[in-house]
C-alpha cells in the first residue's frame, strides 16, 4: 500500500492482525485512496475468494470494481488476474467468484489494448488470426463463443503496434505484413490493404510503420 497510509496502519499489523483486520484496513485504503493499486488489488482478491477465502466475503461485483480499480492505478498484475478470470473463471488456478464471459473478456481486451497494454492485444490478434489456440485452462463456453476473425486480427496487431515495448510492436507489423503478403486460413492476402494499414499507422504516429511501408512498398 502507498507509504501516504503507513501512519493509519493498525498497531495489531506487527502480525497479531485478523484476516478481518487486514482486510477491512485494505479496503479503506482502496477507497480512501484511488491511486493504491495494491491496496485495491487485495480488495479485489478478497471479493474474489482467492484471498482469505475463509471471509466468505465472495463478490463478483466488488471483485470487478477493486480490481478494475487497482487496472487504473497501474498495477499489471490487476490485469492479468481480471483477463484470466474472466477466460477461465478462476485466479492462480483456484475458482473465484468472477464468471468466465467471452463478451467481458472481449470488452476488456479493447479498452486494455486502447490503453496501451501490448501483451492484452498480441495475445488476442493471435488467436483471432488463428495462429494459436484458446489453451486448455480457457472455459468450455468461452471456446464455444470464440471464432477466428480477420478483422479482430488486424485490429489488435494494429493496436499493438502502436506501444512502447519495440518488441512486441516489431511483432505485431512483422506478423500483419505476414498476414496479408501470404494470408493463412483466416486472413486472406491484400497487399493493397497493407499498404493503406501502414499509411494510416504512420498517419497515427506509429514509430514503426513508416520502416516497413518503405520496406514493402519502396519501389511505388
């Protein structure tokens, strides 16, 4: 928790404090404070069963709400367990009381992949595009909703693309170009729609786009 907080720690927090205690100091932090990311993230495990299951205090809800909050203030770890919860319906490999949703999934994938969250938006654009497969651990239902789509694909390499990690934005224009030069069983190769994509990118300011445009594209 933020050191703005230490001064209302509990005397009991030396190690005497219940599950109870340290739950209920977490969540004031959480909503005293917006920016306390792990203060928000313990809440939202709490509300999720996977911390001190023994509360019984399982909410799905609250859970969402702490931990999209914990999303905000920063913390990766936050949209790791959100993202798989919401895959799986469950947290470190223990249920939780977040449902596995294919449309909740979907919906945070955009706004994360919007927000700059590279490996959110790889990780999609390659199941999308059909270049790896829902894992085992993925819920039964959420692999009956999941279907291969081209455009998903292209829009999230796009999204991608456009982060500051150079690695994954090179991987993401390498396998795009890939894409639509030699096309797979799910995108169909367009070279003209790469070269208006990588147009639009540099256009946007994507660092990368213009390399490879000059790349494919030289001799027009």
């Amino acid at each position: 928790m933020n050191q703005d907080n230490s001064d209302k720690q509990p005397s009991c927090c030396g190690g005497s404090c219940s599950a109870t205690d340290v739950f209920c100091y977490a969540r004031d932090c959480a909503d005293c404070n917006k920016d306390d990311a792990q203060a928000a993230l313990a809440s939202g495990l709490v509300y999720a069963g996977v911390l001190y299951p023994e509360l019984q205090h399982q909410d799905q809800e609250k859970a969402i709400y702490y931990l999209r909050q914990s999303i905000e203030a920063g913390d990766n770890q936050a949209v790791k367990m959100l993202v798989n919860a919401y895959l799986t319906g469950k947290m470190a490999g223990c249920c939780c009381s977040i449902k596995a949703d294919y449309n909740k999934w979907l919906a945070l994938c955009d706004e994360l992949a919007e927000l700059g969250h590279q490996d959110v938006a790889y990780s999609a654009a390659l199941w999308f595009a059909g270049i790896e497969k829902p894992g085992d651990a993925v819920d039964s239902d959420i692999k009956s909703c999941f279907k291969r789509d081209a455009d998903q694909a292209i829009h999230y390499l796009r999204l991608c693309s456009r982060g500051d990690d150079p690695e994954y934005a090179i991987s993401a224009l390498d396998i795009l170009c890939s894409l639509l030069i030699t096309g797979n069983d799910t995108i169909m190769p367009d070279s003209a729609r790469l070269k208006n994509i990588l147009k639009d990118e540099v256009a946007k300011g994507n660092q990368y786009a213009q390399e490879y445009l000059s790349r494919y594209f030289q001799a027009e």
